[in-house]
C-alpha cells in the first residue's frame, strides 16, 4: 500500500515553545490530508482536513490558532501545535488520500508530543 | 457520517476464528464500511473495505447483510500478533477519506 510519513516519531519540548510536526506521502500524490489526535487508551479524534493550496477546515472545538496547518504541496502536510502546554501532549496521527479515484486514507505513524 | 458500534473488547486464543460486529444502522447508500487495526503507538492500518455481501483478502473477511446495517470482520486463525484494537468506520464513496472513528474493538488474543 502507500505510504505516509510522519517526523518526528516523538518529539519532547517545553511549555511555550512551538512544535512542527510534517506528514509526507511518499509515493502518491495527496490533495487532502487529516490531522486526528489521540489520548491514552481513546481513539482517534478528528482535528482537521488540509486541503493542499488552501485554508484548513478545523473540527468543532479545535483551535486554528493554537494548532496551524499548511499544506504547501501535494505531497506535504505540516501541523504546527504554538504556545504548547502539557495538556497538548498527545499522539498526533495524519492520514492522506490519493489525489485520484476513491481509495482508502493511508495513515502515518504518528508523533507521541510531550510538553514539559 | 453514519456512526457505528462496536463491543469495547474482546479476548480470544490462539488458533481461533474472531468475529467482530458492528452496528451502523444510519448508514447511507454511497457509504462503504471500512475496517482498521491499531497497534499500541502506531497510525492505524486498513484492513479491508466492502460495501455489501462478502468481502475476502488475505487477512481477513468481511459479511455485511442486505440491508447494510451491520458487518462482521472475520479473522482466521488469530495469533498473538492480532492483539490490537479495531476500528469499523463508514465513510461516503468519492468524498475523500475522512473517518470519524468510534471507540474501536481492543482484541486480546491468549496463548
């Protein structure tokens, strides 16, 4: 299958500071790609659709100014969490869609973030 | 999107056929049932995708009723490396891949 690209793996950074995470679609073209988050023992929660060339779509409750999204190219997502506090320590997990045809999303590995 | 549910969790051993139900009574007629498997700190997994009857690949199965309104992921012969949680999702055909997960299916397969 295709195959997406999350870096870093884990990340540890301290309160205030910025924290960039990339997702990249290795082998396939990606006009939309999702960012979800995921707490110890939860499931997958939806944060936002980036759209490539245009303005993100956040979910109900997630703050656009506090986690930004480019998505400069087809082929690269990036999802920026400012200011980071403990409570965004997290599993942050993309997902992406071939640019053509109706397939299924492929994931990435995740980043573990942890705020100290 | 259409939402599913599916048991917390379910334990297993070894050599054994696992059947994981899910409900999705409000599903719509573009939406395709889709399956994933996550492992512990990892992006989950396509497993399979079916939108009726019987769907089979080479790890797994999926049945899914005339009416669509639930579906069944068949594991055959699962092994300790099948421990992880499942996830049944319905998504809208030809409308990216944007999935709502639900609370999943934690498998414990025993020796």
């Amino acid at each position: 299958g295709a195959v997406v690209s999350q870096h870093p793996s884990r990340v540890i950074c301290k309160s205030g500071t910025s924290v960039k995470i990339e997702c990249r679609s290795l082998d396939f073209q990606a006009t939309t790609m999702f960012w979800y988050r995921q707490f110890p023992k939860q499931s997958l929660m939806l944060m936002a659709t980036s759209n490539e060339g245009s303005k993100a779509t956040y979910e109900q409750g997630v703050e656009k100014d506090k986690f930004l999204i480019n998505h400069a190219s087809l082929t690269l997502s990036t999802l920026t969490v400012t200011s980071a506090h403990p409570e965004d320590s997290s599993f942050y997990i993309c997902s992406a869609v071939q640019t053509s045809g109706d397939t299924e999303a492929f994931f990435g590995q995740g980043t573990r973030l942890t705020v100290v | 999107l259409a939402k599913t549910t599916q048991p917390i969790s379910m334990d297993s051993y070894e050599g054994q056929e696992v059947n994981i139900t899910c409900s999705h009574n409000n599903i719509a007629t573009n939406d395709y049932i889709t399956w994933y498997q996550q492992f512990p700190s990892q992006g989950p997994r396509f497993i399979i995708q079916g939108y009726k009857t019987k769907v089979t690949n080479e790890v797994a199965s999926l049945f899914i009723p005339a009416d669509r309104k639930s579906s069944t992921l068949s594991l055959p012969r699962v092994s300790l490396s099948d421990t992880a949680v499942y996830y049944c999702l319905v998504r809208i055909y030809n409308q990216g891949g944007k999935l709502i997960f639900g609370q999943g299916t934690e498998l414990s397969v025993k020796p």
